[in-house]
C-alpha cells in the first residue's frame, strides 16, 4: 500500500463495514482512507468482533468499533446512533459484507437449502438497503453529496459455478444500488458498486475452487488481478470530491478481465494440456 497521501478525504467522516482481518478489502480500505486523512467507524457482526483482530485495526486508525447484525432492522438503526454520537454525520459508507451458508456447507446450486439461501441474499444484499435506509432516510446520518460503495463480483453478471448463490446475491446487491443511487441523487449522494477480481483473503479463499478462478482471472486479465490494496486505493477515489457525478454504476475493477475475450498465453497453456492428455 501506498504510504503518499494526497489528502483526498482530508475533513472526511465514514463507516466501514466488514473488515476482518488484514487481508481483508475493507480493512485496507480503513488503512487507506486513514492515510487519505478521513475519521470513520468500523462495524461487522459480534461473530466476527469475537475473534478479536479488529482491535489492532482500531488502535492503529483510532476508528471505534460497533458492533451490528445487519439483517436485524433495530441494530442497524442503532448502529446509525452509535456512529452519530461517536464521529457526527457521515460522508461515506463502504458495504463489504457478504456470506453464504450454502457454499460453506458444499451445498449444490441445484440443491440449495432455501433458509440460508434467504440468508445469503439478506446478508450480502438486502443489507445494502437496510443499512441506506436508515442512514440516509430513518436516522439521516448521511451528508449530502456523500458516496456509497458496495463491494461486487462479475458472478453478478457471468456464472462462476463455485460462487453458487452468491452470484444472485451480487446481482441483487448491484440492483439495490442503481435503485438507491436513482433516489438519494438529487442529494448527490452518489452509490456505486465495484466489482473486484478474485482477491486473496479470508473470505474469498473459502470458496470451493478459488485458487482455480484466481489462476483463471490472472491468466485473463491483460494487467492481472488488483490486489486489496490497489482495490482500496479505487475506492478512496470514489469517496473523493472527484468522482461527483459517477453514480449507479457498475465499475470493474479486475485488470480488464471483463472485457477481455482471449488471452495467448491461457490458450498455450490449455493447448499444452490438451495435448498431453491425447497423448497419454
């Protein structure tokens, strides 16, 4: 990560959802936006508070912690209060929140378990407008001309066979934010997804398959896969003052994978492949 700070949220205050660990996105996004100058606050769910690494992350960003389920209403309106009292009105929020029991329990898209597939959606996406509508509506912690960004995959747009369920989670969490954005524009608060490549860290490696669709996209991708703190760094622009009128996207931030056809070089490998076993 890049120690130079330009000051881009210089007198900027926010709320960080999901970091884990440090090879979490969001917890470098934390370091990022604390290098950036911006004051925030940090939450995920008392699970994940329980394994105690948040604290590090706290003490080095003097960000407070709070804990919130964001699939129960009467915690994220009181989260919203929390993070009033503790920072004041807010001019970024970053959602990085996502978890399906079907794909840790090897459970087959065909096949799902309907219970934790509603919990999949309501976690990864329903969370999304449940955590606008009481900052920006309810409670109104949210400043005008503030941004949101939500963390997305392109299984949003594209089937990756391994992501099962959450490849409907991403695209519903992708639909709430163009609806949300259409609304909170005349504020111009602006929400946006970014849609990373596959990235090494705690939640993506529990992904049956992973390292094959890390191998896959960095193969495919003209300038590789960005790494959490290269996908940190892009968010910071879209908290910035210069990403004003970008709003309702989609952006994708994967190396150019998505809109590569052909790589030369994965064609030679599976060729070779190919090859040896016509061979053998």
């Amino acid at each position: 990560m890049s120690t130079q700070s330009f000051g881009l949220l210089k007198g900027k205050k926010g709320l960080i959802f999901g970091a884990l660990d440090d090879r979490s996105i969001a917890w470098r996004v934390a370091l990022a936006c604390h290098r950036e100058g911006a004051e925030f606050a940090l939450s995920n769910a008392p699970i994940a508070l329980r394994l105690g690494q948040l604290d590090a992350l706290s003490k080095q960003t003097n960000a407070p912690i709070f804990a919130c389920d964001v699939s129960k209403n009467e915690e994220v309106e009181q989260l919203m209060h929390q993070v009033k009292d503790a920072v004041g009105e807010i001019d970024f929020i970053l959602h990085a929140i996502g978890m399906s029991p079907n794909i840790r329990k090897t459970k087959a898209y065909t096949d799902l378990n309907y219970d934790w597939f509603h919990q999949t959606l309501d976690i990864s996406a329903i969370s999304l407008h449940r955590i606008l509508h009481y900052a920006a509506e309810n409670v109104n912690i949210m400043r005008d001309g503030g941004s949101v960004v939500a963390l997305s995959y392109i299984g949003a747009q594209r089937i990756f066979s391994k992501y099962s369920d959450m490849n409907d989670a991403k695209a519903l969490l992708e639909s709430i934010a163009r609806n949300y954005g259409s609304r909170l524009g005349k504020r111009g608060i602006r929400v946006n997804t970014v849609s990373q490549a596959p990235t090494i860290t705690s939640a993506g490696s529990g992904i049956k398959g992973f390292d094959g669709m890390f191998t896959f996209a960095e193969k495919l991708s003209p300038l590789g896969n960005p790494s959490a703190d290269e996908c940190a760094d892009y968010c910071v622009t879209l908290f910035s003052d210069l990403t004003r009128k970008v709003t309702m996207q989609n952006l994708f931030h994967d190396g150019g994978f998505s809109s590569n056809g052909i790589s030369e070089e994965l064609i030679a490998d599976l060729s070779t492949i190919y090859a040896s076993e016509s061979s053998s």
